[in-house]
C-alpha cells in the first residue's frame, strides 16, 4: 500500500502538469513573499493564461494537501475535450521556454479546508520560499464519510480568493482487473501491449460509494495526451472508450485509479483543478500503447 500510494501522489500531481504544464512565474521567491502584504497583484505578475492545483488526500492513515498557482509556460499548447466518461488533455510544447519553470507558486494566500472529520484548522500556507510545501499529517479514524462535502477557500492574493466544495469519495479502492490481466497484490502490470483502437477496461473493488477517476497518460515533454475519465465506483467497473484511446501516443504509457472528487474553479485569470482524492491499492501498471 505504501508503494502504490507514493506512486499516487506522484502521479496526481503529474498529470495536473500534463494539463498546464510545470508551475513557475517570472518573479523570485523574494518578491513574492514581499507581495504577500498586499491584496493587489504586483508588477512582478505576467498576464496571460494561469493555472493551478489544489489536492487533499487521504491515505496510510494520513492527510496531505499540495498547491500550486502558475502561469503557463510559453510555448506550451494544450486542448482539452470531453468524450463520454473521460476528459482528455493533448500538450505539444515548442520554443525553448515550452517547459520553463522556476518550480516556484503564485501566491493564493491561506488554504483552510474543511468537512466530514477534518482536524480543525488543517489546510497549508504560503511559504517565504515561494511554495506551498508538501505535508503529510496523521490522522485517527476516517476523515470523511463518502458523500461529505468538503470545502476549500483561499484568502486570496495573486490569486484571487476562491472557494470550492465538493463530496468526499470512498477511503479506497483495488483494482482488480487492468488491460484483462490479473494483478496480485502490490505488483504492477508491467508493459503490457495495449491496442489503442479498442477500448480499454479496467475494474476494482473497495469502492463502495462516490466516484473514481482512472487516468490513461502516454508521451514525453514535446506531446503529452492523458485521459481522467470518471466512473461510479460503485459500478466496479469501466472503460475508456475506443476513440480517446486512439489519441494516446504510440509508446511507453502508465494508468492510475483512485477513488476521487474533482471540480474546476476559475479565478481571475487563473483556472484551478481542485480535488479530494484517496488511495488505491494496485492503482495502475505501465504500458505500451501500440
């Protein structure tokens, strides 16, 4: 389990990127925090398109938030579609600023989130470094119910304050079946082919309530294509249809599964992924999309 829930915080956050690309502004660490006494963005901010993540998780018996605001880089194109279940995301990146980053965040004042069984007062801070860190946090007991809405507000800076509410999804999840092989407990699927002109299943078990997102990502810093497509978990089963399948690029790939509550927010000029997510236990294999 601890395995494959590093592999799903990792990755969480990856594909996020994949969607807006690394996170980064032209500002220092120092200007921004020197921005942070004021509610209005400084001359540091660039115009232009911005994006951004907030995700809780749940898993090991313990809380974590990530965040992050940003301006998208430069030579970076990215579309996004909706086919059935699944919300694809399709980035080539050109220009020697298509990945820049200073690994830096704009600043989006205080995230409290709160809900369900939540310790009071949980949620992180923007940080003099010009981050918001990642932290993990035990926890006693569940720290939801599935259905409980948990909400998220910023106090806002660079990025105007928001709030976003969503319901809790179930504490976990198996997958039990992926690319119609068997995975044992804690392996992984390996490389296995998989034929991008046909639909591509995937079923699991431990999810008794709310929703889970099964991601389908292929390509490399120059094309990048995921799929987050969304499914009733108590359905234990589900696909990606044929025609999203056919976008994956021909290759290396991976998939992951985790039960999991997902809304967008825009903000200004910023649009922001938020997201409750929980662990899963052999949440997904590599693969070769053929």
């Amino acid at each position: 389990m601890v395995a494959s829930t590093l592999a799903f915080v990792v990755s969480g956050v990856a594909i996020v990127a994949c969607g807006s690309d690394a996170s980064g502004t032209a500002a220092s660490a120092e200007s921004k925090a020197d921005a942070s006494a004021s509610s209005n963005t400084p001359a540091e901010w660039i115009p232009g398109n911005h994006g951004g993540y907030v995700f809780l998780r749940y898993g090991n018996d313990k809380l974590s938030v990530v965040a992050s605001f940003f301006q998208i880089p430069g030579g970076r194109v990215c579309s996004t579609t909706t086919s059935g279940p699944c919300v694809l995301t399709d980035c080539t990146a050109s220009g020697v600023d298509a990945g820049a980053s200073d690994g830096l965040s704009d600043p989006a004042g205080s995230i409290a989130i709160t809900g369900g069984s939540i310790p009071a007062g949980y949620g992180t801070t923007y940080q003099d470094d010009g981050t918001y860190v990642y932290k993990e946090t035990p926890v006693t007991g569940a720290p939801w119910n599935v259905g409980d809405l948990i909400t998220f507000t910023t106090s806002g800076e660079w990025v105007p304050a928001f709030t976003a509410t969503v319901p809790a999804p179930a504490l976990g999840a198996t997958v039990a079946t992926l690319a119609g092989e068997a995975l044992d407990a804690g392996a992984d699927a390996g490389a296995a082919p998989v034929d991008r002109a046909q639909p591509y299943a995937v079923s699991w078990t431990g999810a008794a309530g709310g929703k889970v997102d099964f991601v389908v990502s292929s390509g490399d810093t120059t094309h990048a294509v995921s799929a987050t497509c969304t499914f009733d978990a108590a359905a234990g089963a589900g696909a990606v249809p044929a025609g999203v399948m056919a976008k994956m690029v021909p290759g290396p790939g991976e998939t992951l599964l985790y039960p999991a509550s997902d809304t967008t927010v825009t903000s200004g000029q910023y649009t922001v992924s938020v997201s409750v997510q929980s662990g899963a236990t052999n949440g997904g294999g590599k693969l070769t999309f053929q």
